[in-house]
C-alpha cells in the first residue's frame, strides 16, 4: 500500500449507507476525495467512522456505571502494549465483514488498511501486553475499568539490524496522527516538582513546588467482546503552563523562550529513557510521578464529584498498581487526603490500603525499583515526608509483632540503609496495599520466600496469587482466524465468552479428519509467515520444517544463549553425520535489547552472525535454517505466534515471573518446550506432562546450586557437544571478521555462568531431540498440539480478571 491507491470508487447511488458514511469522511473530516487520498486517509476515514458508532456505547456504558454507582476498577500502568486497534475492535463489534464489504464498494481492501495502522508503541514487553490484555477483558466482562498510563509520542525505539547488530530508531507511531483518541483539554491537572515544604506534621502542610507542568488526558476508547462495553484508556501528555515567555522571545531568546514547553514535553517523549546517566534516572521519577500524580487527582475528583464524600472512596474505587513503576502513587494520594481533604494521617492510611493493590512482576534484585533518597526528596519533598511517616507506622506495627528482629525490620523499611540511602518501591507498594499478588503459583511462591518474605511474616494474608492470562480474541480469533474458524465448525463460537468451552475439542485430538485440517491450518499459516519473511528479509524457509520459535524481550535470564548454543551444536552434529535421518527445522528469533544492555546485543549479534553462516551453508542446505527477524512488537508476534510449531519457554527456573507468551503460542497448537517455570508449571499442569517437552533444573535446584558451589567449567569440559559449541563461538567461527567478538560473553559461562546455560544444556539438547521423535511421528504430534489448544482455555485474560475482581476488587 505504499504507492498511491487508484480508487475505482463506486457511483454515490451505489453505495450502502456505511460506504456513504466512510466516503462522507473521508470528504469532511479528511478533506480528500477518492483522487486524492492516500492508503492513510482511508485509514483516517475508516476508523474516524467506526468510532461514530463506538462513541455512542462508550457514553452509555459511562453513564450506566454513573447511575448505578458502580465501584470503578483503575489499572495504573506505565506501558500499554495495545499493538494495532482496526481490526481488533471490529472483531470485538462484529462488524469485520461489514466494513471489509463497504470498503470494497469504495475500491479499498480492509485487510491492507490493516497492515497500515502503526502499532501503538506504548510497552516494552510482558507487562505492557498484560496491560493490554486485561483492558480487553475488563470491558468484555462488562467491568468498568479505566486504565491510565503515559501518551509516549515516541514509546520504546523501532529495531533495525544492521550487520547484524541492533540499531534504535525512534517510533513515530503518531506521524500520521491518531484518529483513535479524544484529547480531554478540560481534564488537565497540575503537577508539582521539587520546592519545600512549610508547616509540620500537626498543622496545616503547604508544598511549594519549584516547577510545575499540566497534565493533559487523551482518551483511547477500549471495546469488549461483542460490543458489550467500551471503557476508557487515559493516557496523559505533558504541557508547560505558559507555552511561551513573550518577553524572552521579544528580547531574542528563542529557545529560552520556548524551554518550559521542551521541558515539559521531554517528560512523555520516550519510555524508560536509559537510565544509565542521572539525568536519565531523574526524568524516569519525574514520568513515574506525574503520571501517578495526574491519575490519582484525576480519580479522587471523579470520587468527590460523584459521590461527595472522599472517605468512601475504597467503596468505589479500586487502584491496581502493575509493578511498583506507579508506586509513588500511595503517598500522592495520602498527600491529597491530608494536605487537600484534611483527613488524619491515620485515617488516610486506612483509606489508601483499601484502595490500592499491587501486581508484582519481578523478583530479579537488579529491577526492583529504588530511588536515590537525595533525589527522592529534592524532587518530592512532600512524600518524602510521608514515606518517613508511613515507615515509621509500619517500623512500629513490625516492632509489635512476634518473632521480627532486627534484620527483619531492615528488609521491610521503606528505606533501604546499606551504603547508600534508597527509597524501596516494592515495599512502599506492598505497605501501602490490601492485595499483593504473583503472576503465577510459583512466581507467588517465590515472593514469599524470597524478596517479600519479612513483608509476608508481617501480613501474612496479603500475599496471594493472581496467574496471569491472555485475551483469545487477539490471541486466536483475530491472529489465526483459520483455527478460529475450524475450532468453531468443531464446537460452536462460545470459546470466545468462554475460553474453558475450548475443553469441547479434546476428544477430536483422537478423529484424524480433524487433525488433519487442523494441521493444514498451521501449514497455510507457515506459509503465510515464510511469504512475509521472504518479502521482508529475503529469507526461504521450508514449510515443511519444525517452525520452531523464541520471541520476546532478549535477557540472560530468558536464554537466548541458551538456544544459540544448541543450534551451534546441531549445526555441528548435522555437519558430522550428514547421512542421518534429521528433522529439518526453521530457527526463529525476535526480540529487542534494552538500549543499554551490552550482553543482550551481543546476542542479537550471535544470532545474526549464526544465521549468516548456517544459512549460507550448502552442506546443511534446508536441514537448518535460522533467522533473527527485526523489530519484534505485537504485530509481528501476531504474525509468528499462529506459525509456530515449536514454543521456546526455556528461561533459568525462578527467574520468569509468568510468560504470556508462552499461552499465546499454546493456544495456537505449538507444542512448549520449556523449564519448570513461572506459567510453564500451570500450563503443564493443564495439558498434560505428555504434551509438553520438560527439561532442565527446578527452580529449587538452580537455587540450591548457586549457594553451593555450581562449577560450570565442570559441567562444560564434561560436555563435549557443549565445549564444542562454545569453543566455534568463542574462537571466532562464526565470527571471522572479529575472531574475539564472544570469547568475553563464552568465558563468561566459564566463570559464573549466572543463568546456569551450561547447566541445563545437556538436558535441553536432548529434549530437542526428544522434540525432533516426536515430529516424526505425525499422529502424535498432531493430537498434542490439539490437546493444547482444548486445554488453554484457563489461561485466558477473562479468568485472570474475574480473580482480580472477585478477590481484590470487590467488584464481582
Ligand atoms: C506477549 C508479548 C510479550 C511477552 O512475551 P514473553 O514471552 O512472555 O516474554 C512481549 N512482547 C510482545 C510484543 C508480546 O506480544
């Protein structure tokens, strides 16, 4: 769709009204006719009509919640990975084919319009997407849910390789603008930074920032399944009280001039600037406080207005935090009840614990969130403040229980003392909610034993576990509308209210007829995905091949590495004993490296370097094939995910707080080939040990080896597949123009070997070959990959809500 459409568009009298009201559009709104219009004023013009019709829903689904007084659930979040929204709400309206029809009247073809829409480059990874997922499912199950979060104009970088290594462009998903969103001028709030603070605890407490901006919200409508309700995603820009100084402009000062408006809009530019730099780690607190600062206003003044007394505002509201990135929020919101609603500080602490809850994401000690105390207080002095007085209260209720000493007391202060001063989030966000909750069993169970296990002495029943889910209308509907369809002819369409109904496909895992449709599906999607990448790559892949894949954020602990070896070591074997009986398979990668993570692109080097070499092989030929493929983002994965055969769920076990890719990849028939970890375990345990490929130490394993003595220069000189495999990497094989290019990232797994790569690389490998048995036998194969279709029905976004809602919300 990149050069102009020449539209044949039909004479007006020939059109239905919704092809009348499209062009309608495209005429007023976009000021084209069909000459002059290029693929993005259709676009423009399509989804400017549709959301005519979602509009009128989304006030009644408003004023519905309004007249019943309805508690409101909020999802306080920095990411949203909302990916593309075309197709997605008019599956969720049902008006696919309607559209598709009124836009042929018209010569455009809705599934190219499609292809156009940016990604909304709102998330990083898992978390975001979760984001995504629940406020799909919370307008499904008729919740009313709002999210709030950042309108990056530039989000996370696009991924370009070159040569083999990651380049960061910056996104411009807005370039076009957004026909999407509602800019809520009125809806603006003020928003302080650094200053002091007069006035004392006893008496009235005045904050007088130096520096202010104003929060803008902008409005994304958000619709469920079949229309049946149409919540809001918030997202706030930032905006300089006075967008410019007059007087500094007429003196020649341009650019000091314009300096607030810089600075207020360099506040949601880009997500997770690095924070490598302090000028990088102070503009990340100032996002994570005025985002929080500007939601928490936003939802006491619709509490205040609709129901006049702020006290009862646990009644009607209740504040997810995901991850601690919105933490601060606990003390801005006893900030408002104090310093504004003039409450006690004991009566707002009671108000603010049974309004908040909090989603731990992480356990990895490196990314949990902490705040220099320096400039914790120069940039909040307020909530400085009251982060000492909320410590001291809990210190005080620590101090009173039985069986916490003193060391107890250190881990569950709000402020960590070794060496230098930090502000905790985690522990603001545990002290400050009712419900801390896992994203999956083990991940809950680790918490408790682990990072939060003081915390959990203290409040022994906040801690509960919420497993995480994904949407199955994105996730298999709309993604792989051929299974959906086949699924559908087997056992009707109410997978799709509820995913458990997929159970009703279990017993044609056993009927070859539907097997063997069910493996043409997967086959015509392999071939779509292979035409894509040939399109966009150059690549040729064999249909027939093992589609086997790993997509997601590249990190040691997720064990790309580990895959790379293995593939090195296969390419190697392959090389050795041509003549016999492979399996062929394809190798797929995709993923960004955070920008400033050095071993993560070395690693998306190795994958290139890897791939050039094998690929250019003549003796492996199409036995082998592998590809790191650029700019992995919700659109790509809905790409790949219904492609694969294979799922990679292979991180070192007890350190995936869950995966939802793993689910994504489950519900489209690849079989997993994963460790015991986070939702792997669930997922097990809900397809059966039988149709999923276990390997690798236990979570209690990798733990009980790393406190005594794990010698990996052992393991590795015992392996003689592995040491070969390290030693091509680390001498330069595939390296040629660079011979030392991975001899530090190989020595490293000689010396610490952190992630335990060498120490489950023998039982991976050999459920690879495990893997390639099974392939073989295609009947087995097959009646695997159906059984996990018909038994991820748990793992949808729907389940997981209606647990938050029942258990944490109060709202069901
Ligand atoms: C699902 C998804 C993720 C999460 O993947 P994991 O394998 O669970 O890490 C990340 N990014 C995108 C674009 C996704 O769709």
């Amino acid at each position: 769709m990149n050069a102009p459409t020449v539209v044949a568009a039909s004479p007006t009298s020939e059109r239905g009204p919704l092809a009348g009201a499209i062009f309608d559009t495209l005429v007023h709104r976009i000021g084209k006719d069909e000459h002059a219009a290029r693929p993005h004023d259709w676009l423009a013009a399509t989804i400017l009509t549709v959301r005519n019709e979602i509009i009128e829903r989304w006030m009644v689904s408003t004023r519905a919640a309004h007249a019943a007084g309805a508690k409101r659930v909020y999802y306080l979040s920095l990411e949203f990975l909302i990916g593309r929204l075309l197709r997605d709400t008019l599956s969720n309206l049902l008006k696919t084919d309607e559209v598709a029809d009124a836009l042929s009247e018209l010569g455009v073809m809705l599934a190219e319009l499609e292809e156009i829409e940016p990604d909304a480059a709102l998330g990083n990874g898992g978390l975001g997407r979760l984001a995504a997922c629940f406020m799909e499912s919370m307008a499904s199950l008729d919740l009313p849910g709002y999210g709030y979060g950042i309108r990056y104009v530039n989000g996370m970088f696009r991924q370009r390789i070159d040569n083999g290594w990651q380049m960061e462009l910056p996104e411009t998903w807005l370039a076009n603008g957004n026909p999407w969103e509602f800019e809520r001028r009125e809806s603006a709030y003020f928003i302080g930074f650094g200053g002091e603070v007069t006035g004392n605890e006893q008496g009235a407490v005045h904050w007088h920032p130096a520096e202010a901006v104003e929060a803008v919200a902008v409005d994304t409508p958000m619709v469920g399944w079949r229309g049946r309700r149409v919540n809001t995603l918030r997202l706030w820009t930032a905006r300089a009280f006075d967008p410019i100084k007059l007087d500094a402009f007429n003196a020649g000062d341009f650019q000091g001039a314009l300096a607030d408006q810089l600075r207020a809009e360099t506040l949601t530019r880009v997500l997770y600037p690095n924070d490598s730099t302090a000028a990088g780690q102070e503009l990340r607190l100032r996002q994570e406080y005025f985002f929080s600062s500007a939601s928490i206003q936003d939802i006491v003044r619709r509490h205040v207005q609709y129901f006049g007394d702020v006290r009862t505002l646990p009644d009607k509201a209740a504040i997810q935090l995901n991850d601690t990135h919105p933490a601060v929020s606990v003390a801005e919101l006893m900030r408002l009840l104090i310093d504004h609603h003039e409450l006690g500080f004991d009566e707002a602490w009671e108000i603010t614990r049974a309004t908040f809850g909090y989603t731990n994401h992480t356990l990895l000690p490196e990314a949990l969130e902490s705040w220099p105390l320096p400039l914790f207080e120069r940039m909040l002095p307020r909530h400085m403040q009251l982060v000492y007085a909320i410590n001291a209260k809990l210190l005080r209720e620590a101090r009173a229980t039985n069986g916490i000493d003193d060391r107890a007391i250190a881990a569950i202060s709000l402020i960590d003392e070794g060496g230098e001063r930090r502000v905790r989030m985690a522990n603001l966000a545990f002290a400050g909610s009712h419900s801390v909750n896992g994203v999956a069993a083990l991940h809950t169970d680790l918490m408790k034993q682990t990072v939060f296990a003081d915390l959990h002495r203290l409040y022994p029943t906040r801690i509960n576990n919420k497993t995480n889910g994904i949407t199955p209308r994105r996730w298999l509907q709309e993604c792989n509308p051929a299974l959906a369809a086949l699924i559908r002819e087997g056992v009707g369409d109410r997978f799709l209210d509820d995913a458990t109904a997929l159970s009703e496909l279990a017993p044609l895992a056993d009927d070859a007829g539907f097997r063997d449709r069910f493996a043409a599906v997967k086959r015509s999607n392999k071939v779509a995905l292979a035409e894509h990448l040939r399109a966009e790559m150059g690549l040729r892949l064999d249909p027939n091949a093992i589609f086997d894949v790993q997509i997601k954020r590249i990190h040691e602990y997720k064990r790309q590495l580990l895959n790379l070896i293995e593939t090195v070591a296969l390419y190697d074997q392959i090389r050795s004993h041509p003549d016999r009986d492979w399996t062929p398979r394809v190798k797929l990668f995709a993923g960004k490296a955070a920008s400033s993570y050095y071993n993560a692109k070395l690693v998306i080097k190795l994958a290139n370097d890897v791939a050039r070499r094998i690929n250019a092989d003549p003796a492996i030929g199409d036995l082998l094939k592998v590809a790191f493929v650029p700019n992995y983002n919700v659109s790509l994965a809905e790409k790949m995910v219904p492609a694969a055969d294979l799922s990679e769920q292979i991180s070192t076990a007890g350190m995936e707080a869950s995966g939802t890719g793993n689910m994504k990849f489950a519900l489209n028939g690849a079989l997993t080939i994963g460790t015991l970890d986070g939702a792997n375990v669930e997922i097990r345990d809900h397809v059966g040990a039988d149709n999923i490929v276990i390997f690798g130490m236990t979570a209690d394993e990798v733990a009980a080896k790393r406190s005594g003595g794990y010698d990996p220069r052992a393991v590795i000189e015992g392996s003689r597949e592995l040491s070969q495999a390290i030693n091509a990497i680390s001498s330069g094989v595939f390296s040629p123009d660079d011979p030392y290019r991975y001899r530090d990232l190989m020595q490293g797994l000689y010396d610490h070997d952190w992630f335990m790569v060498a120490g489950d690389f023998d039982a991976y490998a050999a459920a690879q070959r495990d893997v390639d048995a099974r392939w073989r036998d295609r009947d087995a194969w097959g009646r695997s990959a159906v059984l996990n279709v018909a038994n991820m029905g748990w793992f949808s976004s729907d389940r997981t809500i209606a647990e938050y809602a029942r258990d944490i919300w109060g709202v069901m």
